[in-house]
C-alpha cells in the first residue's frame, strides 16, 4: 500500500512521518529528489537525494520521476523505480510528497491512501514558519501562498487532519495507517 502524507510547510508532517516511520520500521520511506540546498542535520539519500538541476531535468527526460514540481523555487520529484519495485515485493511505503503528487499517486494507484495534515489556520501556520527562522520574507510568504494552494485542493484526499496539537494529529494519522493496514 502506497500511503502518502500531504501537507504545507510547518504544518509537522515530516515529524509525523518520521516517527511513524520509528515505530513502524517495516514501512518503507520513499526518498525523493530535490535540487534544494539541504537544510541542517539533513543527510543525502536518507533525508532526499540532493542533486543538481542538470541531473534532475535528465531524470526527467527520462521519465524516472513517478511524479515532480517545482515548490518553493526547487525541484522535488519521486523516483519511480523503487516505489515500483516496493509495489512488486508487496511492501507498504509512506510518500511525503505535495497535493498535487499525491492527487497523481491516487489516480494511477487507487487503493493508495492520502493523508491531508491541515494546519488550524494559516495565521497559526504563518506563526510556525516564523518561529523557524530559517528563510527570508519572501520565501516565507511563498510558503503561505502555496500552503493557501494546497488547503484548496485537499478534496480528493482520503482523510484532513487538523494538526492543532501533534501528539493528538500523530495519534489520528496513526489510526488512519493500521486501519488502512488492517483491510489491506
């Protein structure tokens, strides 16, 4: 099963992810590529596989993304081999990827389940990615433009969770992966 979390940034989703991916160790992580700089404490083919425009847009051409954007000014794409070959082996993978790949997954794979992380506001959202201190204003509010986008198109996924605490957000997604795991 292909379980994919969507989410804007500074919503927790990736807090999320990691620690279903700690306490379920069986379920695969699918490691996308990106031609972003990496962030602090973020190593390569563990976190993404950082890589440059020239090899991103070769990979294109030879359509080995399942499914890429550009998001905040970088390119993001989910290599389709492995994800493929997890298919084969019958192995659950989380997909942390934007809306408008998870809508793709869910199309080409419809027994995949998607997961919208909605933050409580986008004042609260706007408050989160402040704290971070880790971008400059206009990229900031890029990141509130596009959280605005992908709140919008939230519609076809299976389930919304409203992140306004994570321990409780972590728990409901939790019941969301072994309810799903349970009828698969």
């Amino acid at each position: 099963m292909f379980f994919a979390i969507s989410a804007p940034s500074g919503t927790g989703k990736t807090t999320i992810v990691q620690r279903l991916l700690k306490e379920f160790p069986q379920i695969d992580r699918s490691v996308s590529c990106t031609t972003r700089v990496p962030r602090a404490g973020e190593v390569d083919h563990v976190d993404y596989h950082f890589i440059d425009e020239a090899k991103f847009r070769q990979m294109v051409d030879h359509r080995e993304f399942f499914e890429w954007e550009e998001v905040h000014g970088a390119l993001y794409g989910t290599p389709k081999a492995p994800l493929l070959e997890r298919r084969r082996k019958g192995q659950d993978t989380i997909l942390d990827i934007d809306t408008r790949g998870a809508i793709n997954l869910k199309r080409d794979y419809p027994d995949s389940c998607l997961v919208f992380l909605m933050p409580p506001s986008l004042e609260e959202l706007e408050k989160r990615l402040r704290q971070r201190q880790t971008e400059a204003e206009s990229a900031l509010k890029r990141r509130l433009e596009n959280a605005r986008r992908e709140m919008a198109e939230h519609g076809p996924f299976d389930f919304v969770v409203v992140n306004d605490d994570i321990e409780r957000a972590y728990q409901e997604v939790r019941g969301i992966l072994l309810q799903r795991k349970k009828v698969k």
